[in-house]
C-alpha cells in the first residue's frame, strides 16, 4: 500500500490547530468588583425661557413649557399658592418619556408650597399642567448626571463641525449615568454596540473619572444575544481600547479568560473563515438597504481574534498565541477568495458600505483595494449613525478626510441646524415619512441616542490624536484635517491633558503641542496638505529641508512614510512650523456667522385654519412598543420655545385612503398666523420641522399685516425645505405674520418651531 501523503497530514494537522480551542491551560483570575458611579449635583437652576410670565393663575386649566439650555437629566421643580386637592402634573417636552415612566404629580395643600419630583426624567423642556385656582410662583430644574467634567475639546475654523462635536458629546454625556445606556427616555439599557462607542467618547470628551464607567463595562461582560455586538465589544474597540486609553493591564489579566471563552463560540468552516452566527437576534445596523452581516462578522471576528492575540501576549498567555496566529492567517488568506467580487466585498448580490468600511477597518482590504472601496463608501449613504462610525474611520484610513468630513456634514446636516442639542436614533428622523402612512398615529425613535460618534472622528482622526502605547506613554499626533484651515483639540488623557493646535494658509503649516509629564509624542507633518514642502522648523530651528538637519533638544528625528514626516518629541511644549506651498482650495464653505437676532415671543399668540389638538405617537422599541398615547399638537407649542412640542397640521376633514395614506392633506389655502402683539421690524422667518423632516410646506406664500384685514401682497412665496425652511425678504415692519399655503402634497405640514428675526 502507498503510503499516505506526508503534505495531506500536515494540511490537515495546520486547519485543526488553526480553530482549535486556544489553550485549555490558564492562570485563574479573581473576579475583580465593578465599581459603584459617583453623581454630579448641579443643583436648582432657573430655565432659560418660560411660555408665560410668573407669578400666574388662571381659571382654567394651563400649561406652562419650559426650556433648558440643553438636553439633561432632571427633575421640575415649583412653587406655588394653592388650595389642598389639586393635581399638578410634571412631564418633559420628549415624548417618548411615557415609554418608560408615568406622568409625575403632586396634590396641593393649603397655601405656599414648593415641590420638586422624585424622579429624574429627560429632555430638553418641562412641562407642567397647571388646574385652575392655583397660583404659580416660581420654577425651576434640578439637574443631576454622571459625575465626570466635560475637559475635552474640539473646535475648528468650520463650526458645522464645532457643532456637532458638542452634540455628539452631549448626547454621550446623556447616556451615562449608572452605567452607559443606549438612551435615557424610552429605554436605559446597556447594549454593548452603544456602550463601546461611549466608551470611545469618553476618552475624548470627560475627565478621566469617566474611566470608571469605562472600566465597569469592561469588567460586566454583559453577553447578549446580539453576535455583533459582542464580537465589537471583545475586539479592537472594546478591550484593546479600553487598555490603550488606561494602561489598566489588572481589568485585561481578570477578562481574558472570559472573552477567549467566548470567542471559541465561532466554529470554523469550510472556506477557512468562521461559520456566521445567527442565533439571538442578528443585529448589526439599522439604516437602510441590506447588511451584508456575513462579511461584517467575519472582519469583527478578526478583529476580536487580534484583540485576543495581543491580550495574550501582555498577560503572559503565551501558550496562546500560535493558535491565534492561524487564525488570523486563515482569516487573513481567505478573506478575499471569500468576499472580493471586483466592485467590492459582498457575499450576495447587494453591495453595502457597512461591511467595505469594516473590512477597511479590521485590515482585511489590501489597499489595492481601496479605491474601489472608496466609491462604495462615498456614494452609498444606507447605513444608520452606529455603523457611520466605522465608515468615517475607513475613509479616514484610506486617506480620505475630505470625503469623511463632507459625509459626515451632509449625513448630520439636519441636526447640524436643528435646536436639539443631542443627536438621533436615525440619521433623519420623519413622522411616517414612507407610505403607507399612519391613519392616527406616529411612531418616535429616540433623539438622544448613544451610537452616535463624530466627535470621537474629529478628535481621532482628523486632528489625529491616539495612543501609539497603553496608557499614552507614548501618543501620536496625525493630522488628517483636509480643507479645514484650524483645528484645536484638547484630550484629557491618564498622564494629562494633550494639548494641539493645528493651523495653515497657502505658506504655512503650524502644530502646537503641549505634552504632558512622563509621554513621548509622535509628530506628524502631513504630506497631503502641501503641494510642496520645503522646510521644517521645531521651535524657530530648521530640523528638515528635504532631509534631517540635526535634532533639537527633546526632538528626534523617526523618518517618513508616504503620508507623514515624523518626530518623536519629550514632555513640554513645541511648535513646528512646515513652510511650502498648500492648496487651499474646499468643497465645503464654513458657514458664515448670522447677525440676526430672534423676536422675542413670549408674548405671541399663535392660530391656525385648523387646530389638533392632540395626535398620538408610539414607541419603536423597548417595554411600551405597540402602544401608543397622546401628544398636544395646538398652534401655541409651534411658539412654546421647545423643539419637541410643535403644530401639526393633519386635516380631520381630509379623508384617508384605502391604503391608509393621507391624502391632500396640504391644499391650497390652509394658513399658520402669529400676532407678534405690538408692529415689529423684521426679515426672515425660520419655521423649524427638524422632528419630522418631510412634514414641510409643498409651497407658500408669506403675508404681513397690522389689522388682520389689509394683507396686500405677498412679501415672500416658495417652497418648503426638508428640516427647516427659511424665508427671506426685504425688513418690513407689521404686528401680524401669516404664511399661506398655495400647493397640494398627500402630507401634513408641521411646525415645531418657528422664529422670526431682525437685524442687530
């Protein structure tokens, strides 16, 4: 008999030790404790604007809606004369605050009494429903939340961007508190997709107390039936992360076993890449179109393997690491051969930007093939704000900042512009914006959510600040900042805080560093911001002209790559200064500052061709979905201050459809009017439908008056805007503003805010 091939044995002895369990043998950890969070008391504070002036009563039942300077976690607070037995009623503006607890009350007693609620709620208003008899005196809010200090920073010369890094912090800051949740009004879960992409915020944005928090989700290993999440949470942006950011090597010694335990779940197939998992729930993006999850969970799979490799290597489970090298060589040879299909990787028919961007990101795209990639990721715009953080960090990767700032303006542009101070479940958010439509209700997504992350892009990447060593011992500062002209960033890290500025015009480049105690700092100058360069100074002295000239004391001199030339620089501060020739050339213009100042409208009084008073809404998700409960909708909340409390303008005469659309529900005719109370000069009028983007007028025409019976001609007509739409003309000075419609659309018009302005 011949003998058995020596090569088939050795073939077959390579693919088992490639997914076989990693090594049975390990050091036992003790458990290590979670670490109970501390809360901020930022005390009674007045709001910032009231729909009526106080002390009031009235003989009937009112409201009174009251703004916050920002999206919190608080609870109302009122003084009031009354007699004994009446009920006020407490609620926040957010109407998906009912999702998850009940309106709050308070009986009266006889005479002056103040009351605050027992439990925090969320929002960006309070809204207090007053019964007759009972004399508001005074109110207030008291606001509590994680305890941790907003120290970082991010600004630039282009504050769309300045904008949404606030936003986007604020939003973080709202889904903290015990722990890190996906949002605070409908539902207060710590998913670990959300949590690890707070995680990654917080590293940017708070003081290093938000470490705690960071480490107690490291620690809780909530495993869930979510696979992708999970595998996100065990790789590169979960563990490794939170290792890089902290240098905590005791936390990664107690959770190694666990997460080897876990990934040894992913069986291998036979096409050399793990077999997909499907059980739970196979969630791994909302957005629109098909997520290709089969690509996606491989290049996470690699990503966690990788993770898991370097684990290893620091925690001394060295006998380990030969297991996980074939893997990640399997992974590695196969991946290709699996999912290329010349116009991208896909294992079907549908090309999806979420699985490119993570391919990109785990380091499974050759780049060879990024320019393919390229264009899957800047013309496909399905993916919803969780996976956007991927494709950002992608395009980054792939040398393309430019394409990563235009997309992440054009994917943020409408809550750029809106008044909310916290970012959404979905990038758009739209009342039934997609037949067929609702016959009597809507149904909300949250407009607090944790996954979204541009500010951790902008800090990141486009200044190009990160830890090249666990716990910053050693960071770099890459600047991908593309056509914004400067960028400052502050990143409070475990050894202090990282201080760069970065500016530029056609003839020079400038990086001002401070750098705290016991860091080495690797610098940057980019090589895609200059048509030429030609020199380099490190605090007034040449150190580079085409070749290194000599260090200066604390800067030495690493090399250069195609996109960077590097120094490696001590604790302290520098300047370096490129001097060249810089394109200065954007496809984005910075929005020019307004001079305009907004009416003060505490004194108007809104009415309409039709009034609803109420519609309903429901929940998308969490214990109150399916149920649904009513929201006021009169003319007043479209003047309230509030950007959640609006108008909505759905004809009850209009019937509805067979397929139960609206139908007409715009006809020509149909007016909104607002009685400014006394003649008022002004020019634009904003009316804001950022909550429900598609409710906007088809067409109008804008009329002024000062007696309600002589409008004359119309000062302004067009068409309405998605989100909001802004009328200009020529200042005119009159007490009464009426906007009329003049076409037909098949759906409701709404305001949740409308402003009008003047000049300073």
């Amino acid at each position: 008999m011949r003998s058995f091939p020596v090569w088939i044995f050795c073939l077959f002895v390579s693919l088992l030790t490639c997914f076989s369990r990693v090594g049975a043998q390990e050091t036992k950890q003790k458990a290590m404790p979670i670490t109970p969070t501390k809360l901020k008391d930022y005390g009674l504070q007045d709001y910032v604007c009231q729909t009526k002036t106080l002390p009031r009563s009235e003989n009937k039942p009112w409201l009174l809606v009251c703004n916050l300077p920002h999206n919190a976690q608080f609870q109302p607070w009122i003084e009031v004369e009354a007699p004994s037995g009446k009920t006020i009623l407490f609620d926040s503006t957010n109407p998906l605050v009912p999702a998850i607890q009940a309106t709050q009350q308070y009986i009266t007693k006889s005479g002056k009494q103040s009351y605050e609620v027992p439990n925090w709620i969320s929002g960006e208003g309070a809204l207090y429903t007053i019964p007759a008899g009972v004399t508001v005196t005074e109110v207030k809010y008291h606001e509590t939340g994680f305890d941790t200090g907003f120290n970082g920073s991010f600004s630039c010369n282009d504050n769309d961007y300045n904008v949404l890094w606030q936003k986007a912090t604020r939003t973080c800051y709202l889904c903290m508190r015990d722990h890190y949740m996906d949002c605070p009004d409908r539902e207060r879960s710590e998913w670990l997709g959300d949590a690890v992409l707070e995680m990654e915020e917080s590293f940017y944005a708070f003081d290093t107390t938000a470490n705690v928090m960071c480490k107690n989700l490291i620690l809780s290993k909530q495993i869930n039936d979510l696979p992708g999440q999970n595998l996100v949470a065990h790789g590169e942006f979960g563990e490794w992360t939170y290792y890089m950011y902290t240098g905590d090597l005791a936390t990664i010694s107690a959770i190694y076993s666990s997460t080897k335990e876990y990934l040894n779940r992913y069986q291998p197939g036979t096409n050399g890449l793990p077999v997909h998992r499907t059980e739970g729930w196979d969630w791994y993006d909302w957005g629109v179109g098909t997520t290709d999850k089969e690509v996606i969970q491989v290049a996470e799979y690699f990503t966690a393997v990788n993770a898991l490799r370097k684990m290893a290597n620091v925690t001394g489970h060295n006998g380990d690491i030969l297991a996980l090298d074939n893997q990640i060589i399997s992974i590695k040879n196969n991946f290709d051969k699996v999912f290329w299909k010349g116009d991208g990787y896909r294992s079907g028919n549908d090309l999806d930007e979420r699985a490119n961007a993570m391919a990109v990101v785990a380091g499974l795209a050759d780049p060879s093939r990024w320019s393919t990639i390229g264009k899957v990721l800047e013309t496909k715009m399905n993916c919803g704000p969780y996976f956007e953080r991927w494709v950002l960090e992608a395009l980054c990767i792939m040398n393309k900042p430019d394409k990563a700032l235009l997309r992440m303006y054009n994917r943020y542009k409408y809550q750029i512009q809106s008044g909310f101070t916290t970012l959404w479940e979905y990038l758009e958010r739209s009342f039934a914006d997609t037949p067929p439509y609702s016959t009597d209700s809507d149904e909300y997504l949250s407009l607090n959510h944790a996954w979204n992350v541009p500010n951790l892009i902008l800090s990141k990447f486009i200044a190009g600040v990160a830890p090249e060593t666990p716990g910053w011992s050693t960071y770099h500062i890459l600047p991908q900042e593309a056509f914004l002209t400067s960028v400052k960033v502050k990143v409070p890290t475990v050894k202090g805080m990282v201080q760069v500025e970065i500016r530029k015009n056609e003839k020079l480049y400038q990086i001002g560093l401070t750098s705290p105690p016991n860091t080495s700092a690797l610098v940057g100058i980019p090589k895609a911001s200059f048509r030429t360069l030609t020199n380099i100074k490190v605090n007034g002295k040449k150190i580079w002209d085409g070749s290194f000239k000599g260090a200066v004391d604390g800067v030495s001199w690493i090399g250069e790559d195609s996109n960077y030339i590097k120094f490696k620089v001590e604790p302290g501060t520098w300047s370096f200064v490129a001097s060249g020739i810089l394109p200065m050339t954007t496809p984005k213009q910075a929005p020019i500052p307004s001079t305009d100042v907004k009416l003060d409208k505490k004194l108007w009084t809104a009415s309409a061709s039709f009034e609803n008073r109420e519609y309903k809404i429901g929940c998308m998700s969490g214990s109150m979905h399916g149920k649904f409960w009513p929201v006021n909708a009169g003319a007043a909340s479209a003047i309230d201050g509030d950007f959640w409390t609006g108008w909505r303008a759905i004809d009850p005469q209009k019937p509805l459809s067979e397929s139960g659309q609206y139908k007409d529900q715009q006809t020509p005719g149909q007016w909104f009017m607002i009685d400014l109370k006394k003649a008022q000069t002004f020019h634009k009028i904003v009316l804001d439908n950022t909550w429900a983007i598609y409710d906007f007028p088809k067409t109008y025409e804008v009329y002024v008056s000062n007696d309600t019976t002589n409008w004359r001609r119309p000062v302004s007509s067009g068409a309405g805007e998605l989100g909001m739409t802004t009328i200009l003309f020529h200042p005119k000075t009159a007490r009464y503003v009426k906007i009329v419609l003049t076409g037909t659309k098949d759906k409701p018009w709404s305001i949740f805010e409308l402003n009008i302005y003047t000049n300073k």
